[in-house]
C-alpha cells in the first residue's frame, strides 16, 4: 500500500531532498555524458514495460526505480553541445520555478483558482511586450509553445477576418463561411501548416509563397500572389527560418499586407527574440506592424518546457476565439487579464512561474548578451568548419542556424549518401548531438546553438569532432 498524501513530514522531505539530488548529478553531469541516449526507443520500451502494477509501491522505490529507467533514454538536451534541434537548455533558474509550480500544485485558469499564477502571467505579459518591442496593448497567452502559440494567433485571425465582412466563426463556425485566403512562404515551418489544419482552413489548401536560397518568401512572388486574393485573407510570415535563420523581408511584406487588408502573423518561435538583442534587432525590422506573434519561452528564453506566448495585437479578437464561460467560473474585474480568455485550456499549468522567474533572473541585458552570443558562437562554427575541404555552410548565417553539406563536390546523391553516413558518425562519437534535415531537395547536417550552458571551448570541442567524424568518412 502507497503512503498516504501529504501526512509523513519525513517522507516528504526525503522524498523531494532525493528528487533535488537526482536532478543536480544528472545536470551536473550532462558536460561529459556522451551528448545522445545510450538507450533508443526500443530499448527504453523494454526498460518500462512492466505488467499494471496489482499493488502499490513505496514511494522512494518508485522514485529510484524510475531514474534507473529512464536515465540510458535520456537526451542531452541541456547540455552545452547538443545542437540536433531549436532546444534551449532549461536554465536552472526556470527549472527550480517550476519545481515549486508543481509543488504548489496551482491551476492557472483563472484569478480565483489561483490570484498569484494570475499576477505572474500578467506582468510577464507586460515584461515581454517590452523585451521583444511589440505593442504595449497587445494580449498574451501562456501556452505550451510555438505550435499551439501560432494556432492561438491563427484563431484570433481566422475569427477577425471573417468578422470583418460579416461572419461570427465562434457562433456560427465555418459550415457556409466565406473562403479564406492563406499565403504562407514554401519554407514554412511544419507546425505552421498543423495549425491551419486545425483550424479548418487545410494544411494545402493555402497559396504556397516561392522563396529564395535562404528560405525567404520573393517579395515579387509575394505582391503577385497577394493581387489574386479577393476577400478574408492571411498573410503568415517567419522571424528565424527554421534551417538558415533567416527573415522575411517585413519591410516589403507588411506595407502590402496592411493595404491589402489582410492579417498578419509572424511565426517566430525563436527568431522573435532577435527583437530583444540591439545588435539583431534589424533582422526583425517592421515585425511589430503584425497582427499577432507567436514564439517560445523553453528556446531563447530557457525556460522548462513547456512554455510558449501567443501574442496578440488585437486583444478582443484573442478573447472571442478563445474564451471559456460557464457559470460556475469566476470571472474577472473589470480591467483585469482573465488567463483563460487566451489559451485553448482551461486546466493548465502555471507557466508565469517559471517565465518570470527567467525575465527577472536574465534581465534585458541577459537576454541581449544571451542572444548575441550564440549568434555569435554560430558564426564561429561556421567559420571552423567552412575551412575544412569538402564541407559547406549552405546558409548565410545571420542568427544561430547552421546547416552544413559534407561532400560539397561530390554529385547530389553521392553528396547526400556522405553527409548521412557523417552525421551518424557524429552521433556515434556522441560528442555532440547533430541530427539531418533536408533543404533544397538535399541532405544537409542542421546546428542549432541556443543552449545557455554552451561556450566557446564547446564550439571548438564539437567543430573538431564534426570535422574528424568528416575526415573518417571521407
């Protein structure tokens, strides 16, 4: 039989003193562990599989049963030199906010429920809008991250364009409902098009924008295709492609859009942050003349996963595609931000925690530095491996993306066939976590530097690695 909740005072403290010391020999181990799971998913399957337990188990069994598990299956993703996706590094700051979120146990779904999640929402929200240079007015909604931040945005959007010329979607849904017009860059990141799909308005029934050998929609492609569209329309943009890094051309995009009529929304799921670092603000230039935002907190921010920010211009468009009423929920002062007018859940962790506790932690000229460090830190990956025969840096690398293409003068497939066998050497070794992507019809290798934890010695270490498991194949 389990112990009972919450009634042994020497259970709990032992309980949560061997949970905190798990956690710090992982983390403090995580620089020489090798940077991949030792485990893959068949492997960690049998590690869990188990019968339904018939009886109970006591509660430090459970716990040290269960890092035995897990730990082979664990990836380094909060370590210095994993660099496969946009991960950031769960600083410990946010991760011992979060600790305490799940020890209080709060639902942030409305004042009452709890007036403190409320409060460090609230003033989050406030933070950011200031950070990342975006309207002061503008309304945010705490979710679990970019994916369900851009189907956030995309339902306050679908709601107002449709508004505009009549139509109530909330009432009335879209059985009957003017068709809407998507354009979207061809390099779109996938979590855009799952939106849409969400939504109803189709993952491929959008007008797919011809971009150019970064990734960015053509400016004249863009004015052609928006000339086409008569009625509702939506224009989807990105701050960071998810390859290169790059940015759509706001300046050109938005003047257009906004004389058109058309919503704008910006997929910014890390690039966004660039708003908030002086020396890459002009990446991100005339992005603030958007509709709505979407981006992460557990990227460039560093907090636990998951956190995300839906943010938009137009606060009531936000609040009639995402309100949840019923009589038995308390609702909020005139005046007041009522967390669940803008995010899909009602029951939902308090993610103002940890997002405060980060933004008090960093500091605008944390952030910035942060930023511009690992910009900086790509740039010097770059460099390192560019001097290398046979590797190519394909992206002209303006923020923290790198892809790299082993193999450069070899024919396509042959080139393909190299980068792939490379890239498993690299995980092999596992001194640095790499993954593939394709790009332009071939296999590149992708680097994302967007870890805290990671230095300089990091980047030479892994570029030294990345350019032996190179000569090893070759």
């Amino acid at each position: 039989m389990s112990e009972g909740h919450g009634t042994d005072t020497s259970l709990l403290k032992r309980l949560f003193e061997e949970v905190a010391s798990e956690a710090f020999h992982f983390r403090n181990g995580i620089r020489e562990r090798p940077q991949r799971p030792t485990h893959l998913y068949p492997d960690a399957l049998a590690a869990f599989d188990a019968p339904v337990p018939e009886t109970g188990t006591p509660a430090d069994d459970v716990i040290r049963d269960l890092v035995e598990r897990a730990s082979p299956g664990l990836h380094a993703t909060t370590g210095p030199r994993f660099f496969g996706w946009v991960i950031g590094g769960s600083h410990p700051v946010g991760v011992a906010a979060d600790w305490l979120t799940s020890a209080w146990g709060q639902n942030a779904g409305n004042h009452t429920a709890s007036p403190s999640a409320a409060a460090a929402e609230t003033i989050s929200a406030r933070w950011l809008l200031d950070l990342l240079d975006l309207p002061r007015d503008a309304s945010v909604g705490f979710v679990t991250g970019a994916t369900v931040a851009n189907f956030v945005c995309l339902a306050a959007a679908r709601g107002e364009v449709l508004r505009r010329i009549g139509w109530d979607v909330e009432r009335d849904g879209l059985f009957g409902a003017p068709p809407i017009h998507v354009l979207i860059g061809d390099e779109a990141h996938t979590t855009v098009f799952s939106a849409l799909q969400f939504l109803g308005l189709g993952h491929d029934r959008v007008v797919r924008i011809a971009t150019d050998d970064q990734g960015r929609m053509k400016p004249e492609a863009f004015g052609r295709a928006l000339a086409q569209c008569q009625g509702p329309t939506i224009v989807i943009t990105q701050a960071g492609q998810i390859n290169t890094g790059a940015f759509d051309d706001h300046a050109g995009i938005v003047p257009q859009a906004r004389a058109h009529g058309a919503w704008i929304h910006v997929d910014g799921a890390f690039g966004l942050w660039a708003r908030a670092c002086p020396a890459r603000a002009p990446l991100a230039s005339q992005i603030d003349g958007a509709d709505s935002w979407a981006t992460d907190g557990h990227k460039w921010l560093q907090t636990p996963y998951d956190c995300g920010y839906a943010i938009v211009r137009h606060a009531d468009a936000h609040r009639r595609a995402m309100t949840s009423a019923a009589s038995y929920l308390p609702g909020a002062d005139a005046g007041e931000r009522d967390p669940s007018h803008y995010v899909p859940e009602l029951s939902r962790r308090a993610r103002g925690f940890a997002t405060w506790a980060m933004l008090r932690h960093l500091g605008r000229d944390g952030i910035a530095a942060m930023v511009e460090s690992h910009c900086a830190l790509a740039q010097h990956m770059a460099e390192r491996l560019s001097k290398e025969p046979g590797i190519r840096v394909i992206n002209d690398v303006v923020l923290n993306q790198v892809i790299v293409r082993f193999g450069a003068d070899e024919p396509d497939a042959t080139g393909d066939d190299l980068t792939l066998q490379t890239i498993r050497r690299i995980q092999d070794d596992a001194i640095l976590f790499a993954g593939g992507a394709k790009w332009k019809g071939m296999w590149v290798m992708r680097l994302s530097v967007i870890s805290g934890a990671t230095t300089i010695a990091d980047i030479d270490r892994s570029a030294d690695a990345i350019v032996g498991a190179w000569r090893a194949i070759r």
